[in-house]
C-alpha cells in the first residue's frame, strides 16, 4: 500500500511539474501600447517570435479557439470604452463576463510549446487556472500578481511545456457572479507550423522543385 502511494505522487508531481507558471508584473513590464514599447515588453515577458492574438476584431488567429460556458457568447464582447488600463496592447481587449460555474477555455489546434496572455480586474481570489484541466491554483495567488486599481492589467502568464508534452487548453474558471474580467495580448508559440506558415513553406518548396525540374529538362 505504501508503495501505491509513492508511485501516486511521483505521477502527480510529474504531471504538475509537466508545465511551468511564470507570472510577470504589470508595473515592471508594461510600458504603453506603443508597437515599440509592446515589442520591448514581449521581450521581458518571454514572447518574442509568438504568434500574437491581440482582440483588436472579433477574429481569432488560426488555431486558437475559445469556448464559454455559463453565459451566451453574446456576453463576451471586445471592449475600449471601459478603462485603457486593462490593455497589454492596441486599443481594445476581451471582456468576458464570469458567473457560476463559467469557463474561458483557450484551444489550441496541434498544441504549443509555450502560452501567454495578459490577465485584469481579478476582483477577488475565486479565478482559477487550469492547464490541460490540471489545476494551477488561484490566479491572485501567483507571484507576479499585482493588482492597484479596478479594471486593470494585474498579471501577464506564461505557460511552458516540459519536455515531451504539449499545451491542448488553457481555461479559466470562475464562481463570482457578473464580475468581467480582461484578456488581452495572448501569445502562442505553436508546436507546428501555423498554416499560413506551411502554406508558405510548401509554396517554397514547390518553387524550388519547379526551378530543379525546369534545369534537368534543359541539360
């Protein structure tokens, strides 16, 4: 029996230790929305190169996907008229309004190796984080949370995979009813190609393989 349970926890503790949380404060990374100032922040946050989502239209950047429950999606609007000070980038966020039981689940096609986002207005403790449906704790609760003033920016979260896994979800869980919270600058580092990079990448090959097939015709 004993043995059972050393084995119980060696899995769960690799399976936790599977992704790792890095929180970074708003106050120390954010400087404006300035394309410059964002550039110079995604390099203190770690997303340089990603693939940016910045909610500045209703279209999500292929291979993200978000799901609700607990609300209609009419609920879940891109705001700029509330308060700039939730912004990580541009001039509009995403607003999702929490009740009991609701989820914001971000969906990754294929996986990424590595997920950010920028999270504000957590007006009490109840959001949770959840990656792959294993619970990372509170959101208030992670190092880096600094919040100062109502619908604000108060926390940027990266998630990195370890070795051998992949990012499938990133959800957000709350129980406090009407209380909005803001997104804003998702960054994903896909595990494959996105597929406007692959269409790329098989319009370069199939250039190169025209120009190789052409030069055999002529020798």
């Amino acid at each position: 029996m004993k043995h059972i349970l050393y084995i119980s926890l060696f899995v769960l503790c690799c399976t936790v230790n599977a992704f790792t949380i890095n929180s970074f404060d708003p106050t120390v990374v954010f400087y404006s929305t300035n394309p410059s100032d964002v550039a110079s922040m995604d390099t203190a946050i770690g997303v340089t190169g990603f693939t940016i989502e910045d909610f500045e239209d209703a279209n999500l950047i292929p291979g993200l996907t978000l799901a609700y429950d607990g609300l209609p999606e009419s609920n879940f609007i891109l705001t700029s008229d509330l308060d700039n000070r939730a912004l990580w980038d541009g001039s509009k966020s995403l607003l999702t309004v929490m009740n009991l039981g609701t989820n914001n689940t971000f969906r990754i096609a294929g996986g990424a190796l590595s997920f950010g986002i920028g999270v504000g207005d957590v007006e009490t403790s109840y959001l949770r984080l959840y990656v792959n449906d294993i619970d990372f704790g509170r959101v208030s609760a992670l190092l880096n949370y600094n919040r100062t003033v109502d619908d604000s920016r108060e926390v940027y979260i990266r998630i990195d995979a370890g070795a051998n896994e992949l990012i499938q979800t990133v959800r957000f869980s709350g129980t406090n009813v009407g209380d909005g919270i803001f997104y804003d600058h998702a960054a994903v580092q896909f595990a494959v190609p996105e597929p406007g990079s692959l269409l790329l990448y098989f319009s370069g090959l199939g250039i190169v393989f025209f120009f190789v097939r052409k030069k055999r015709i002529r020798s």
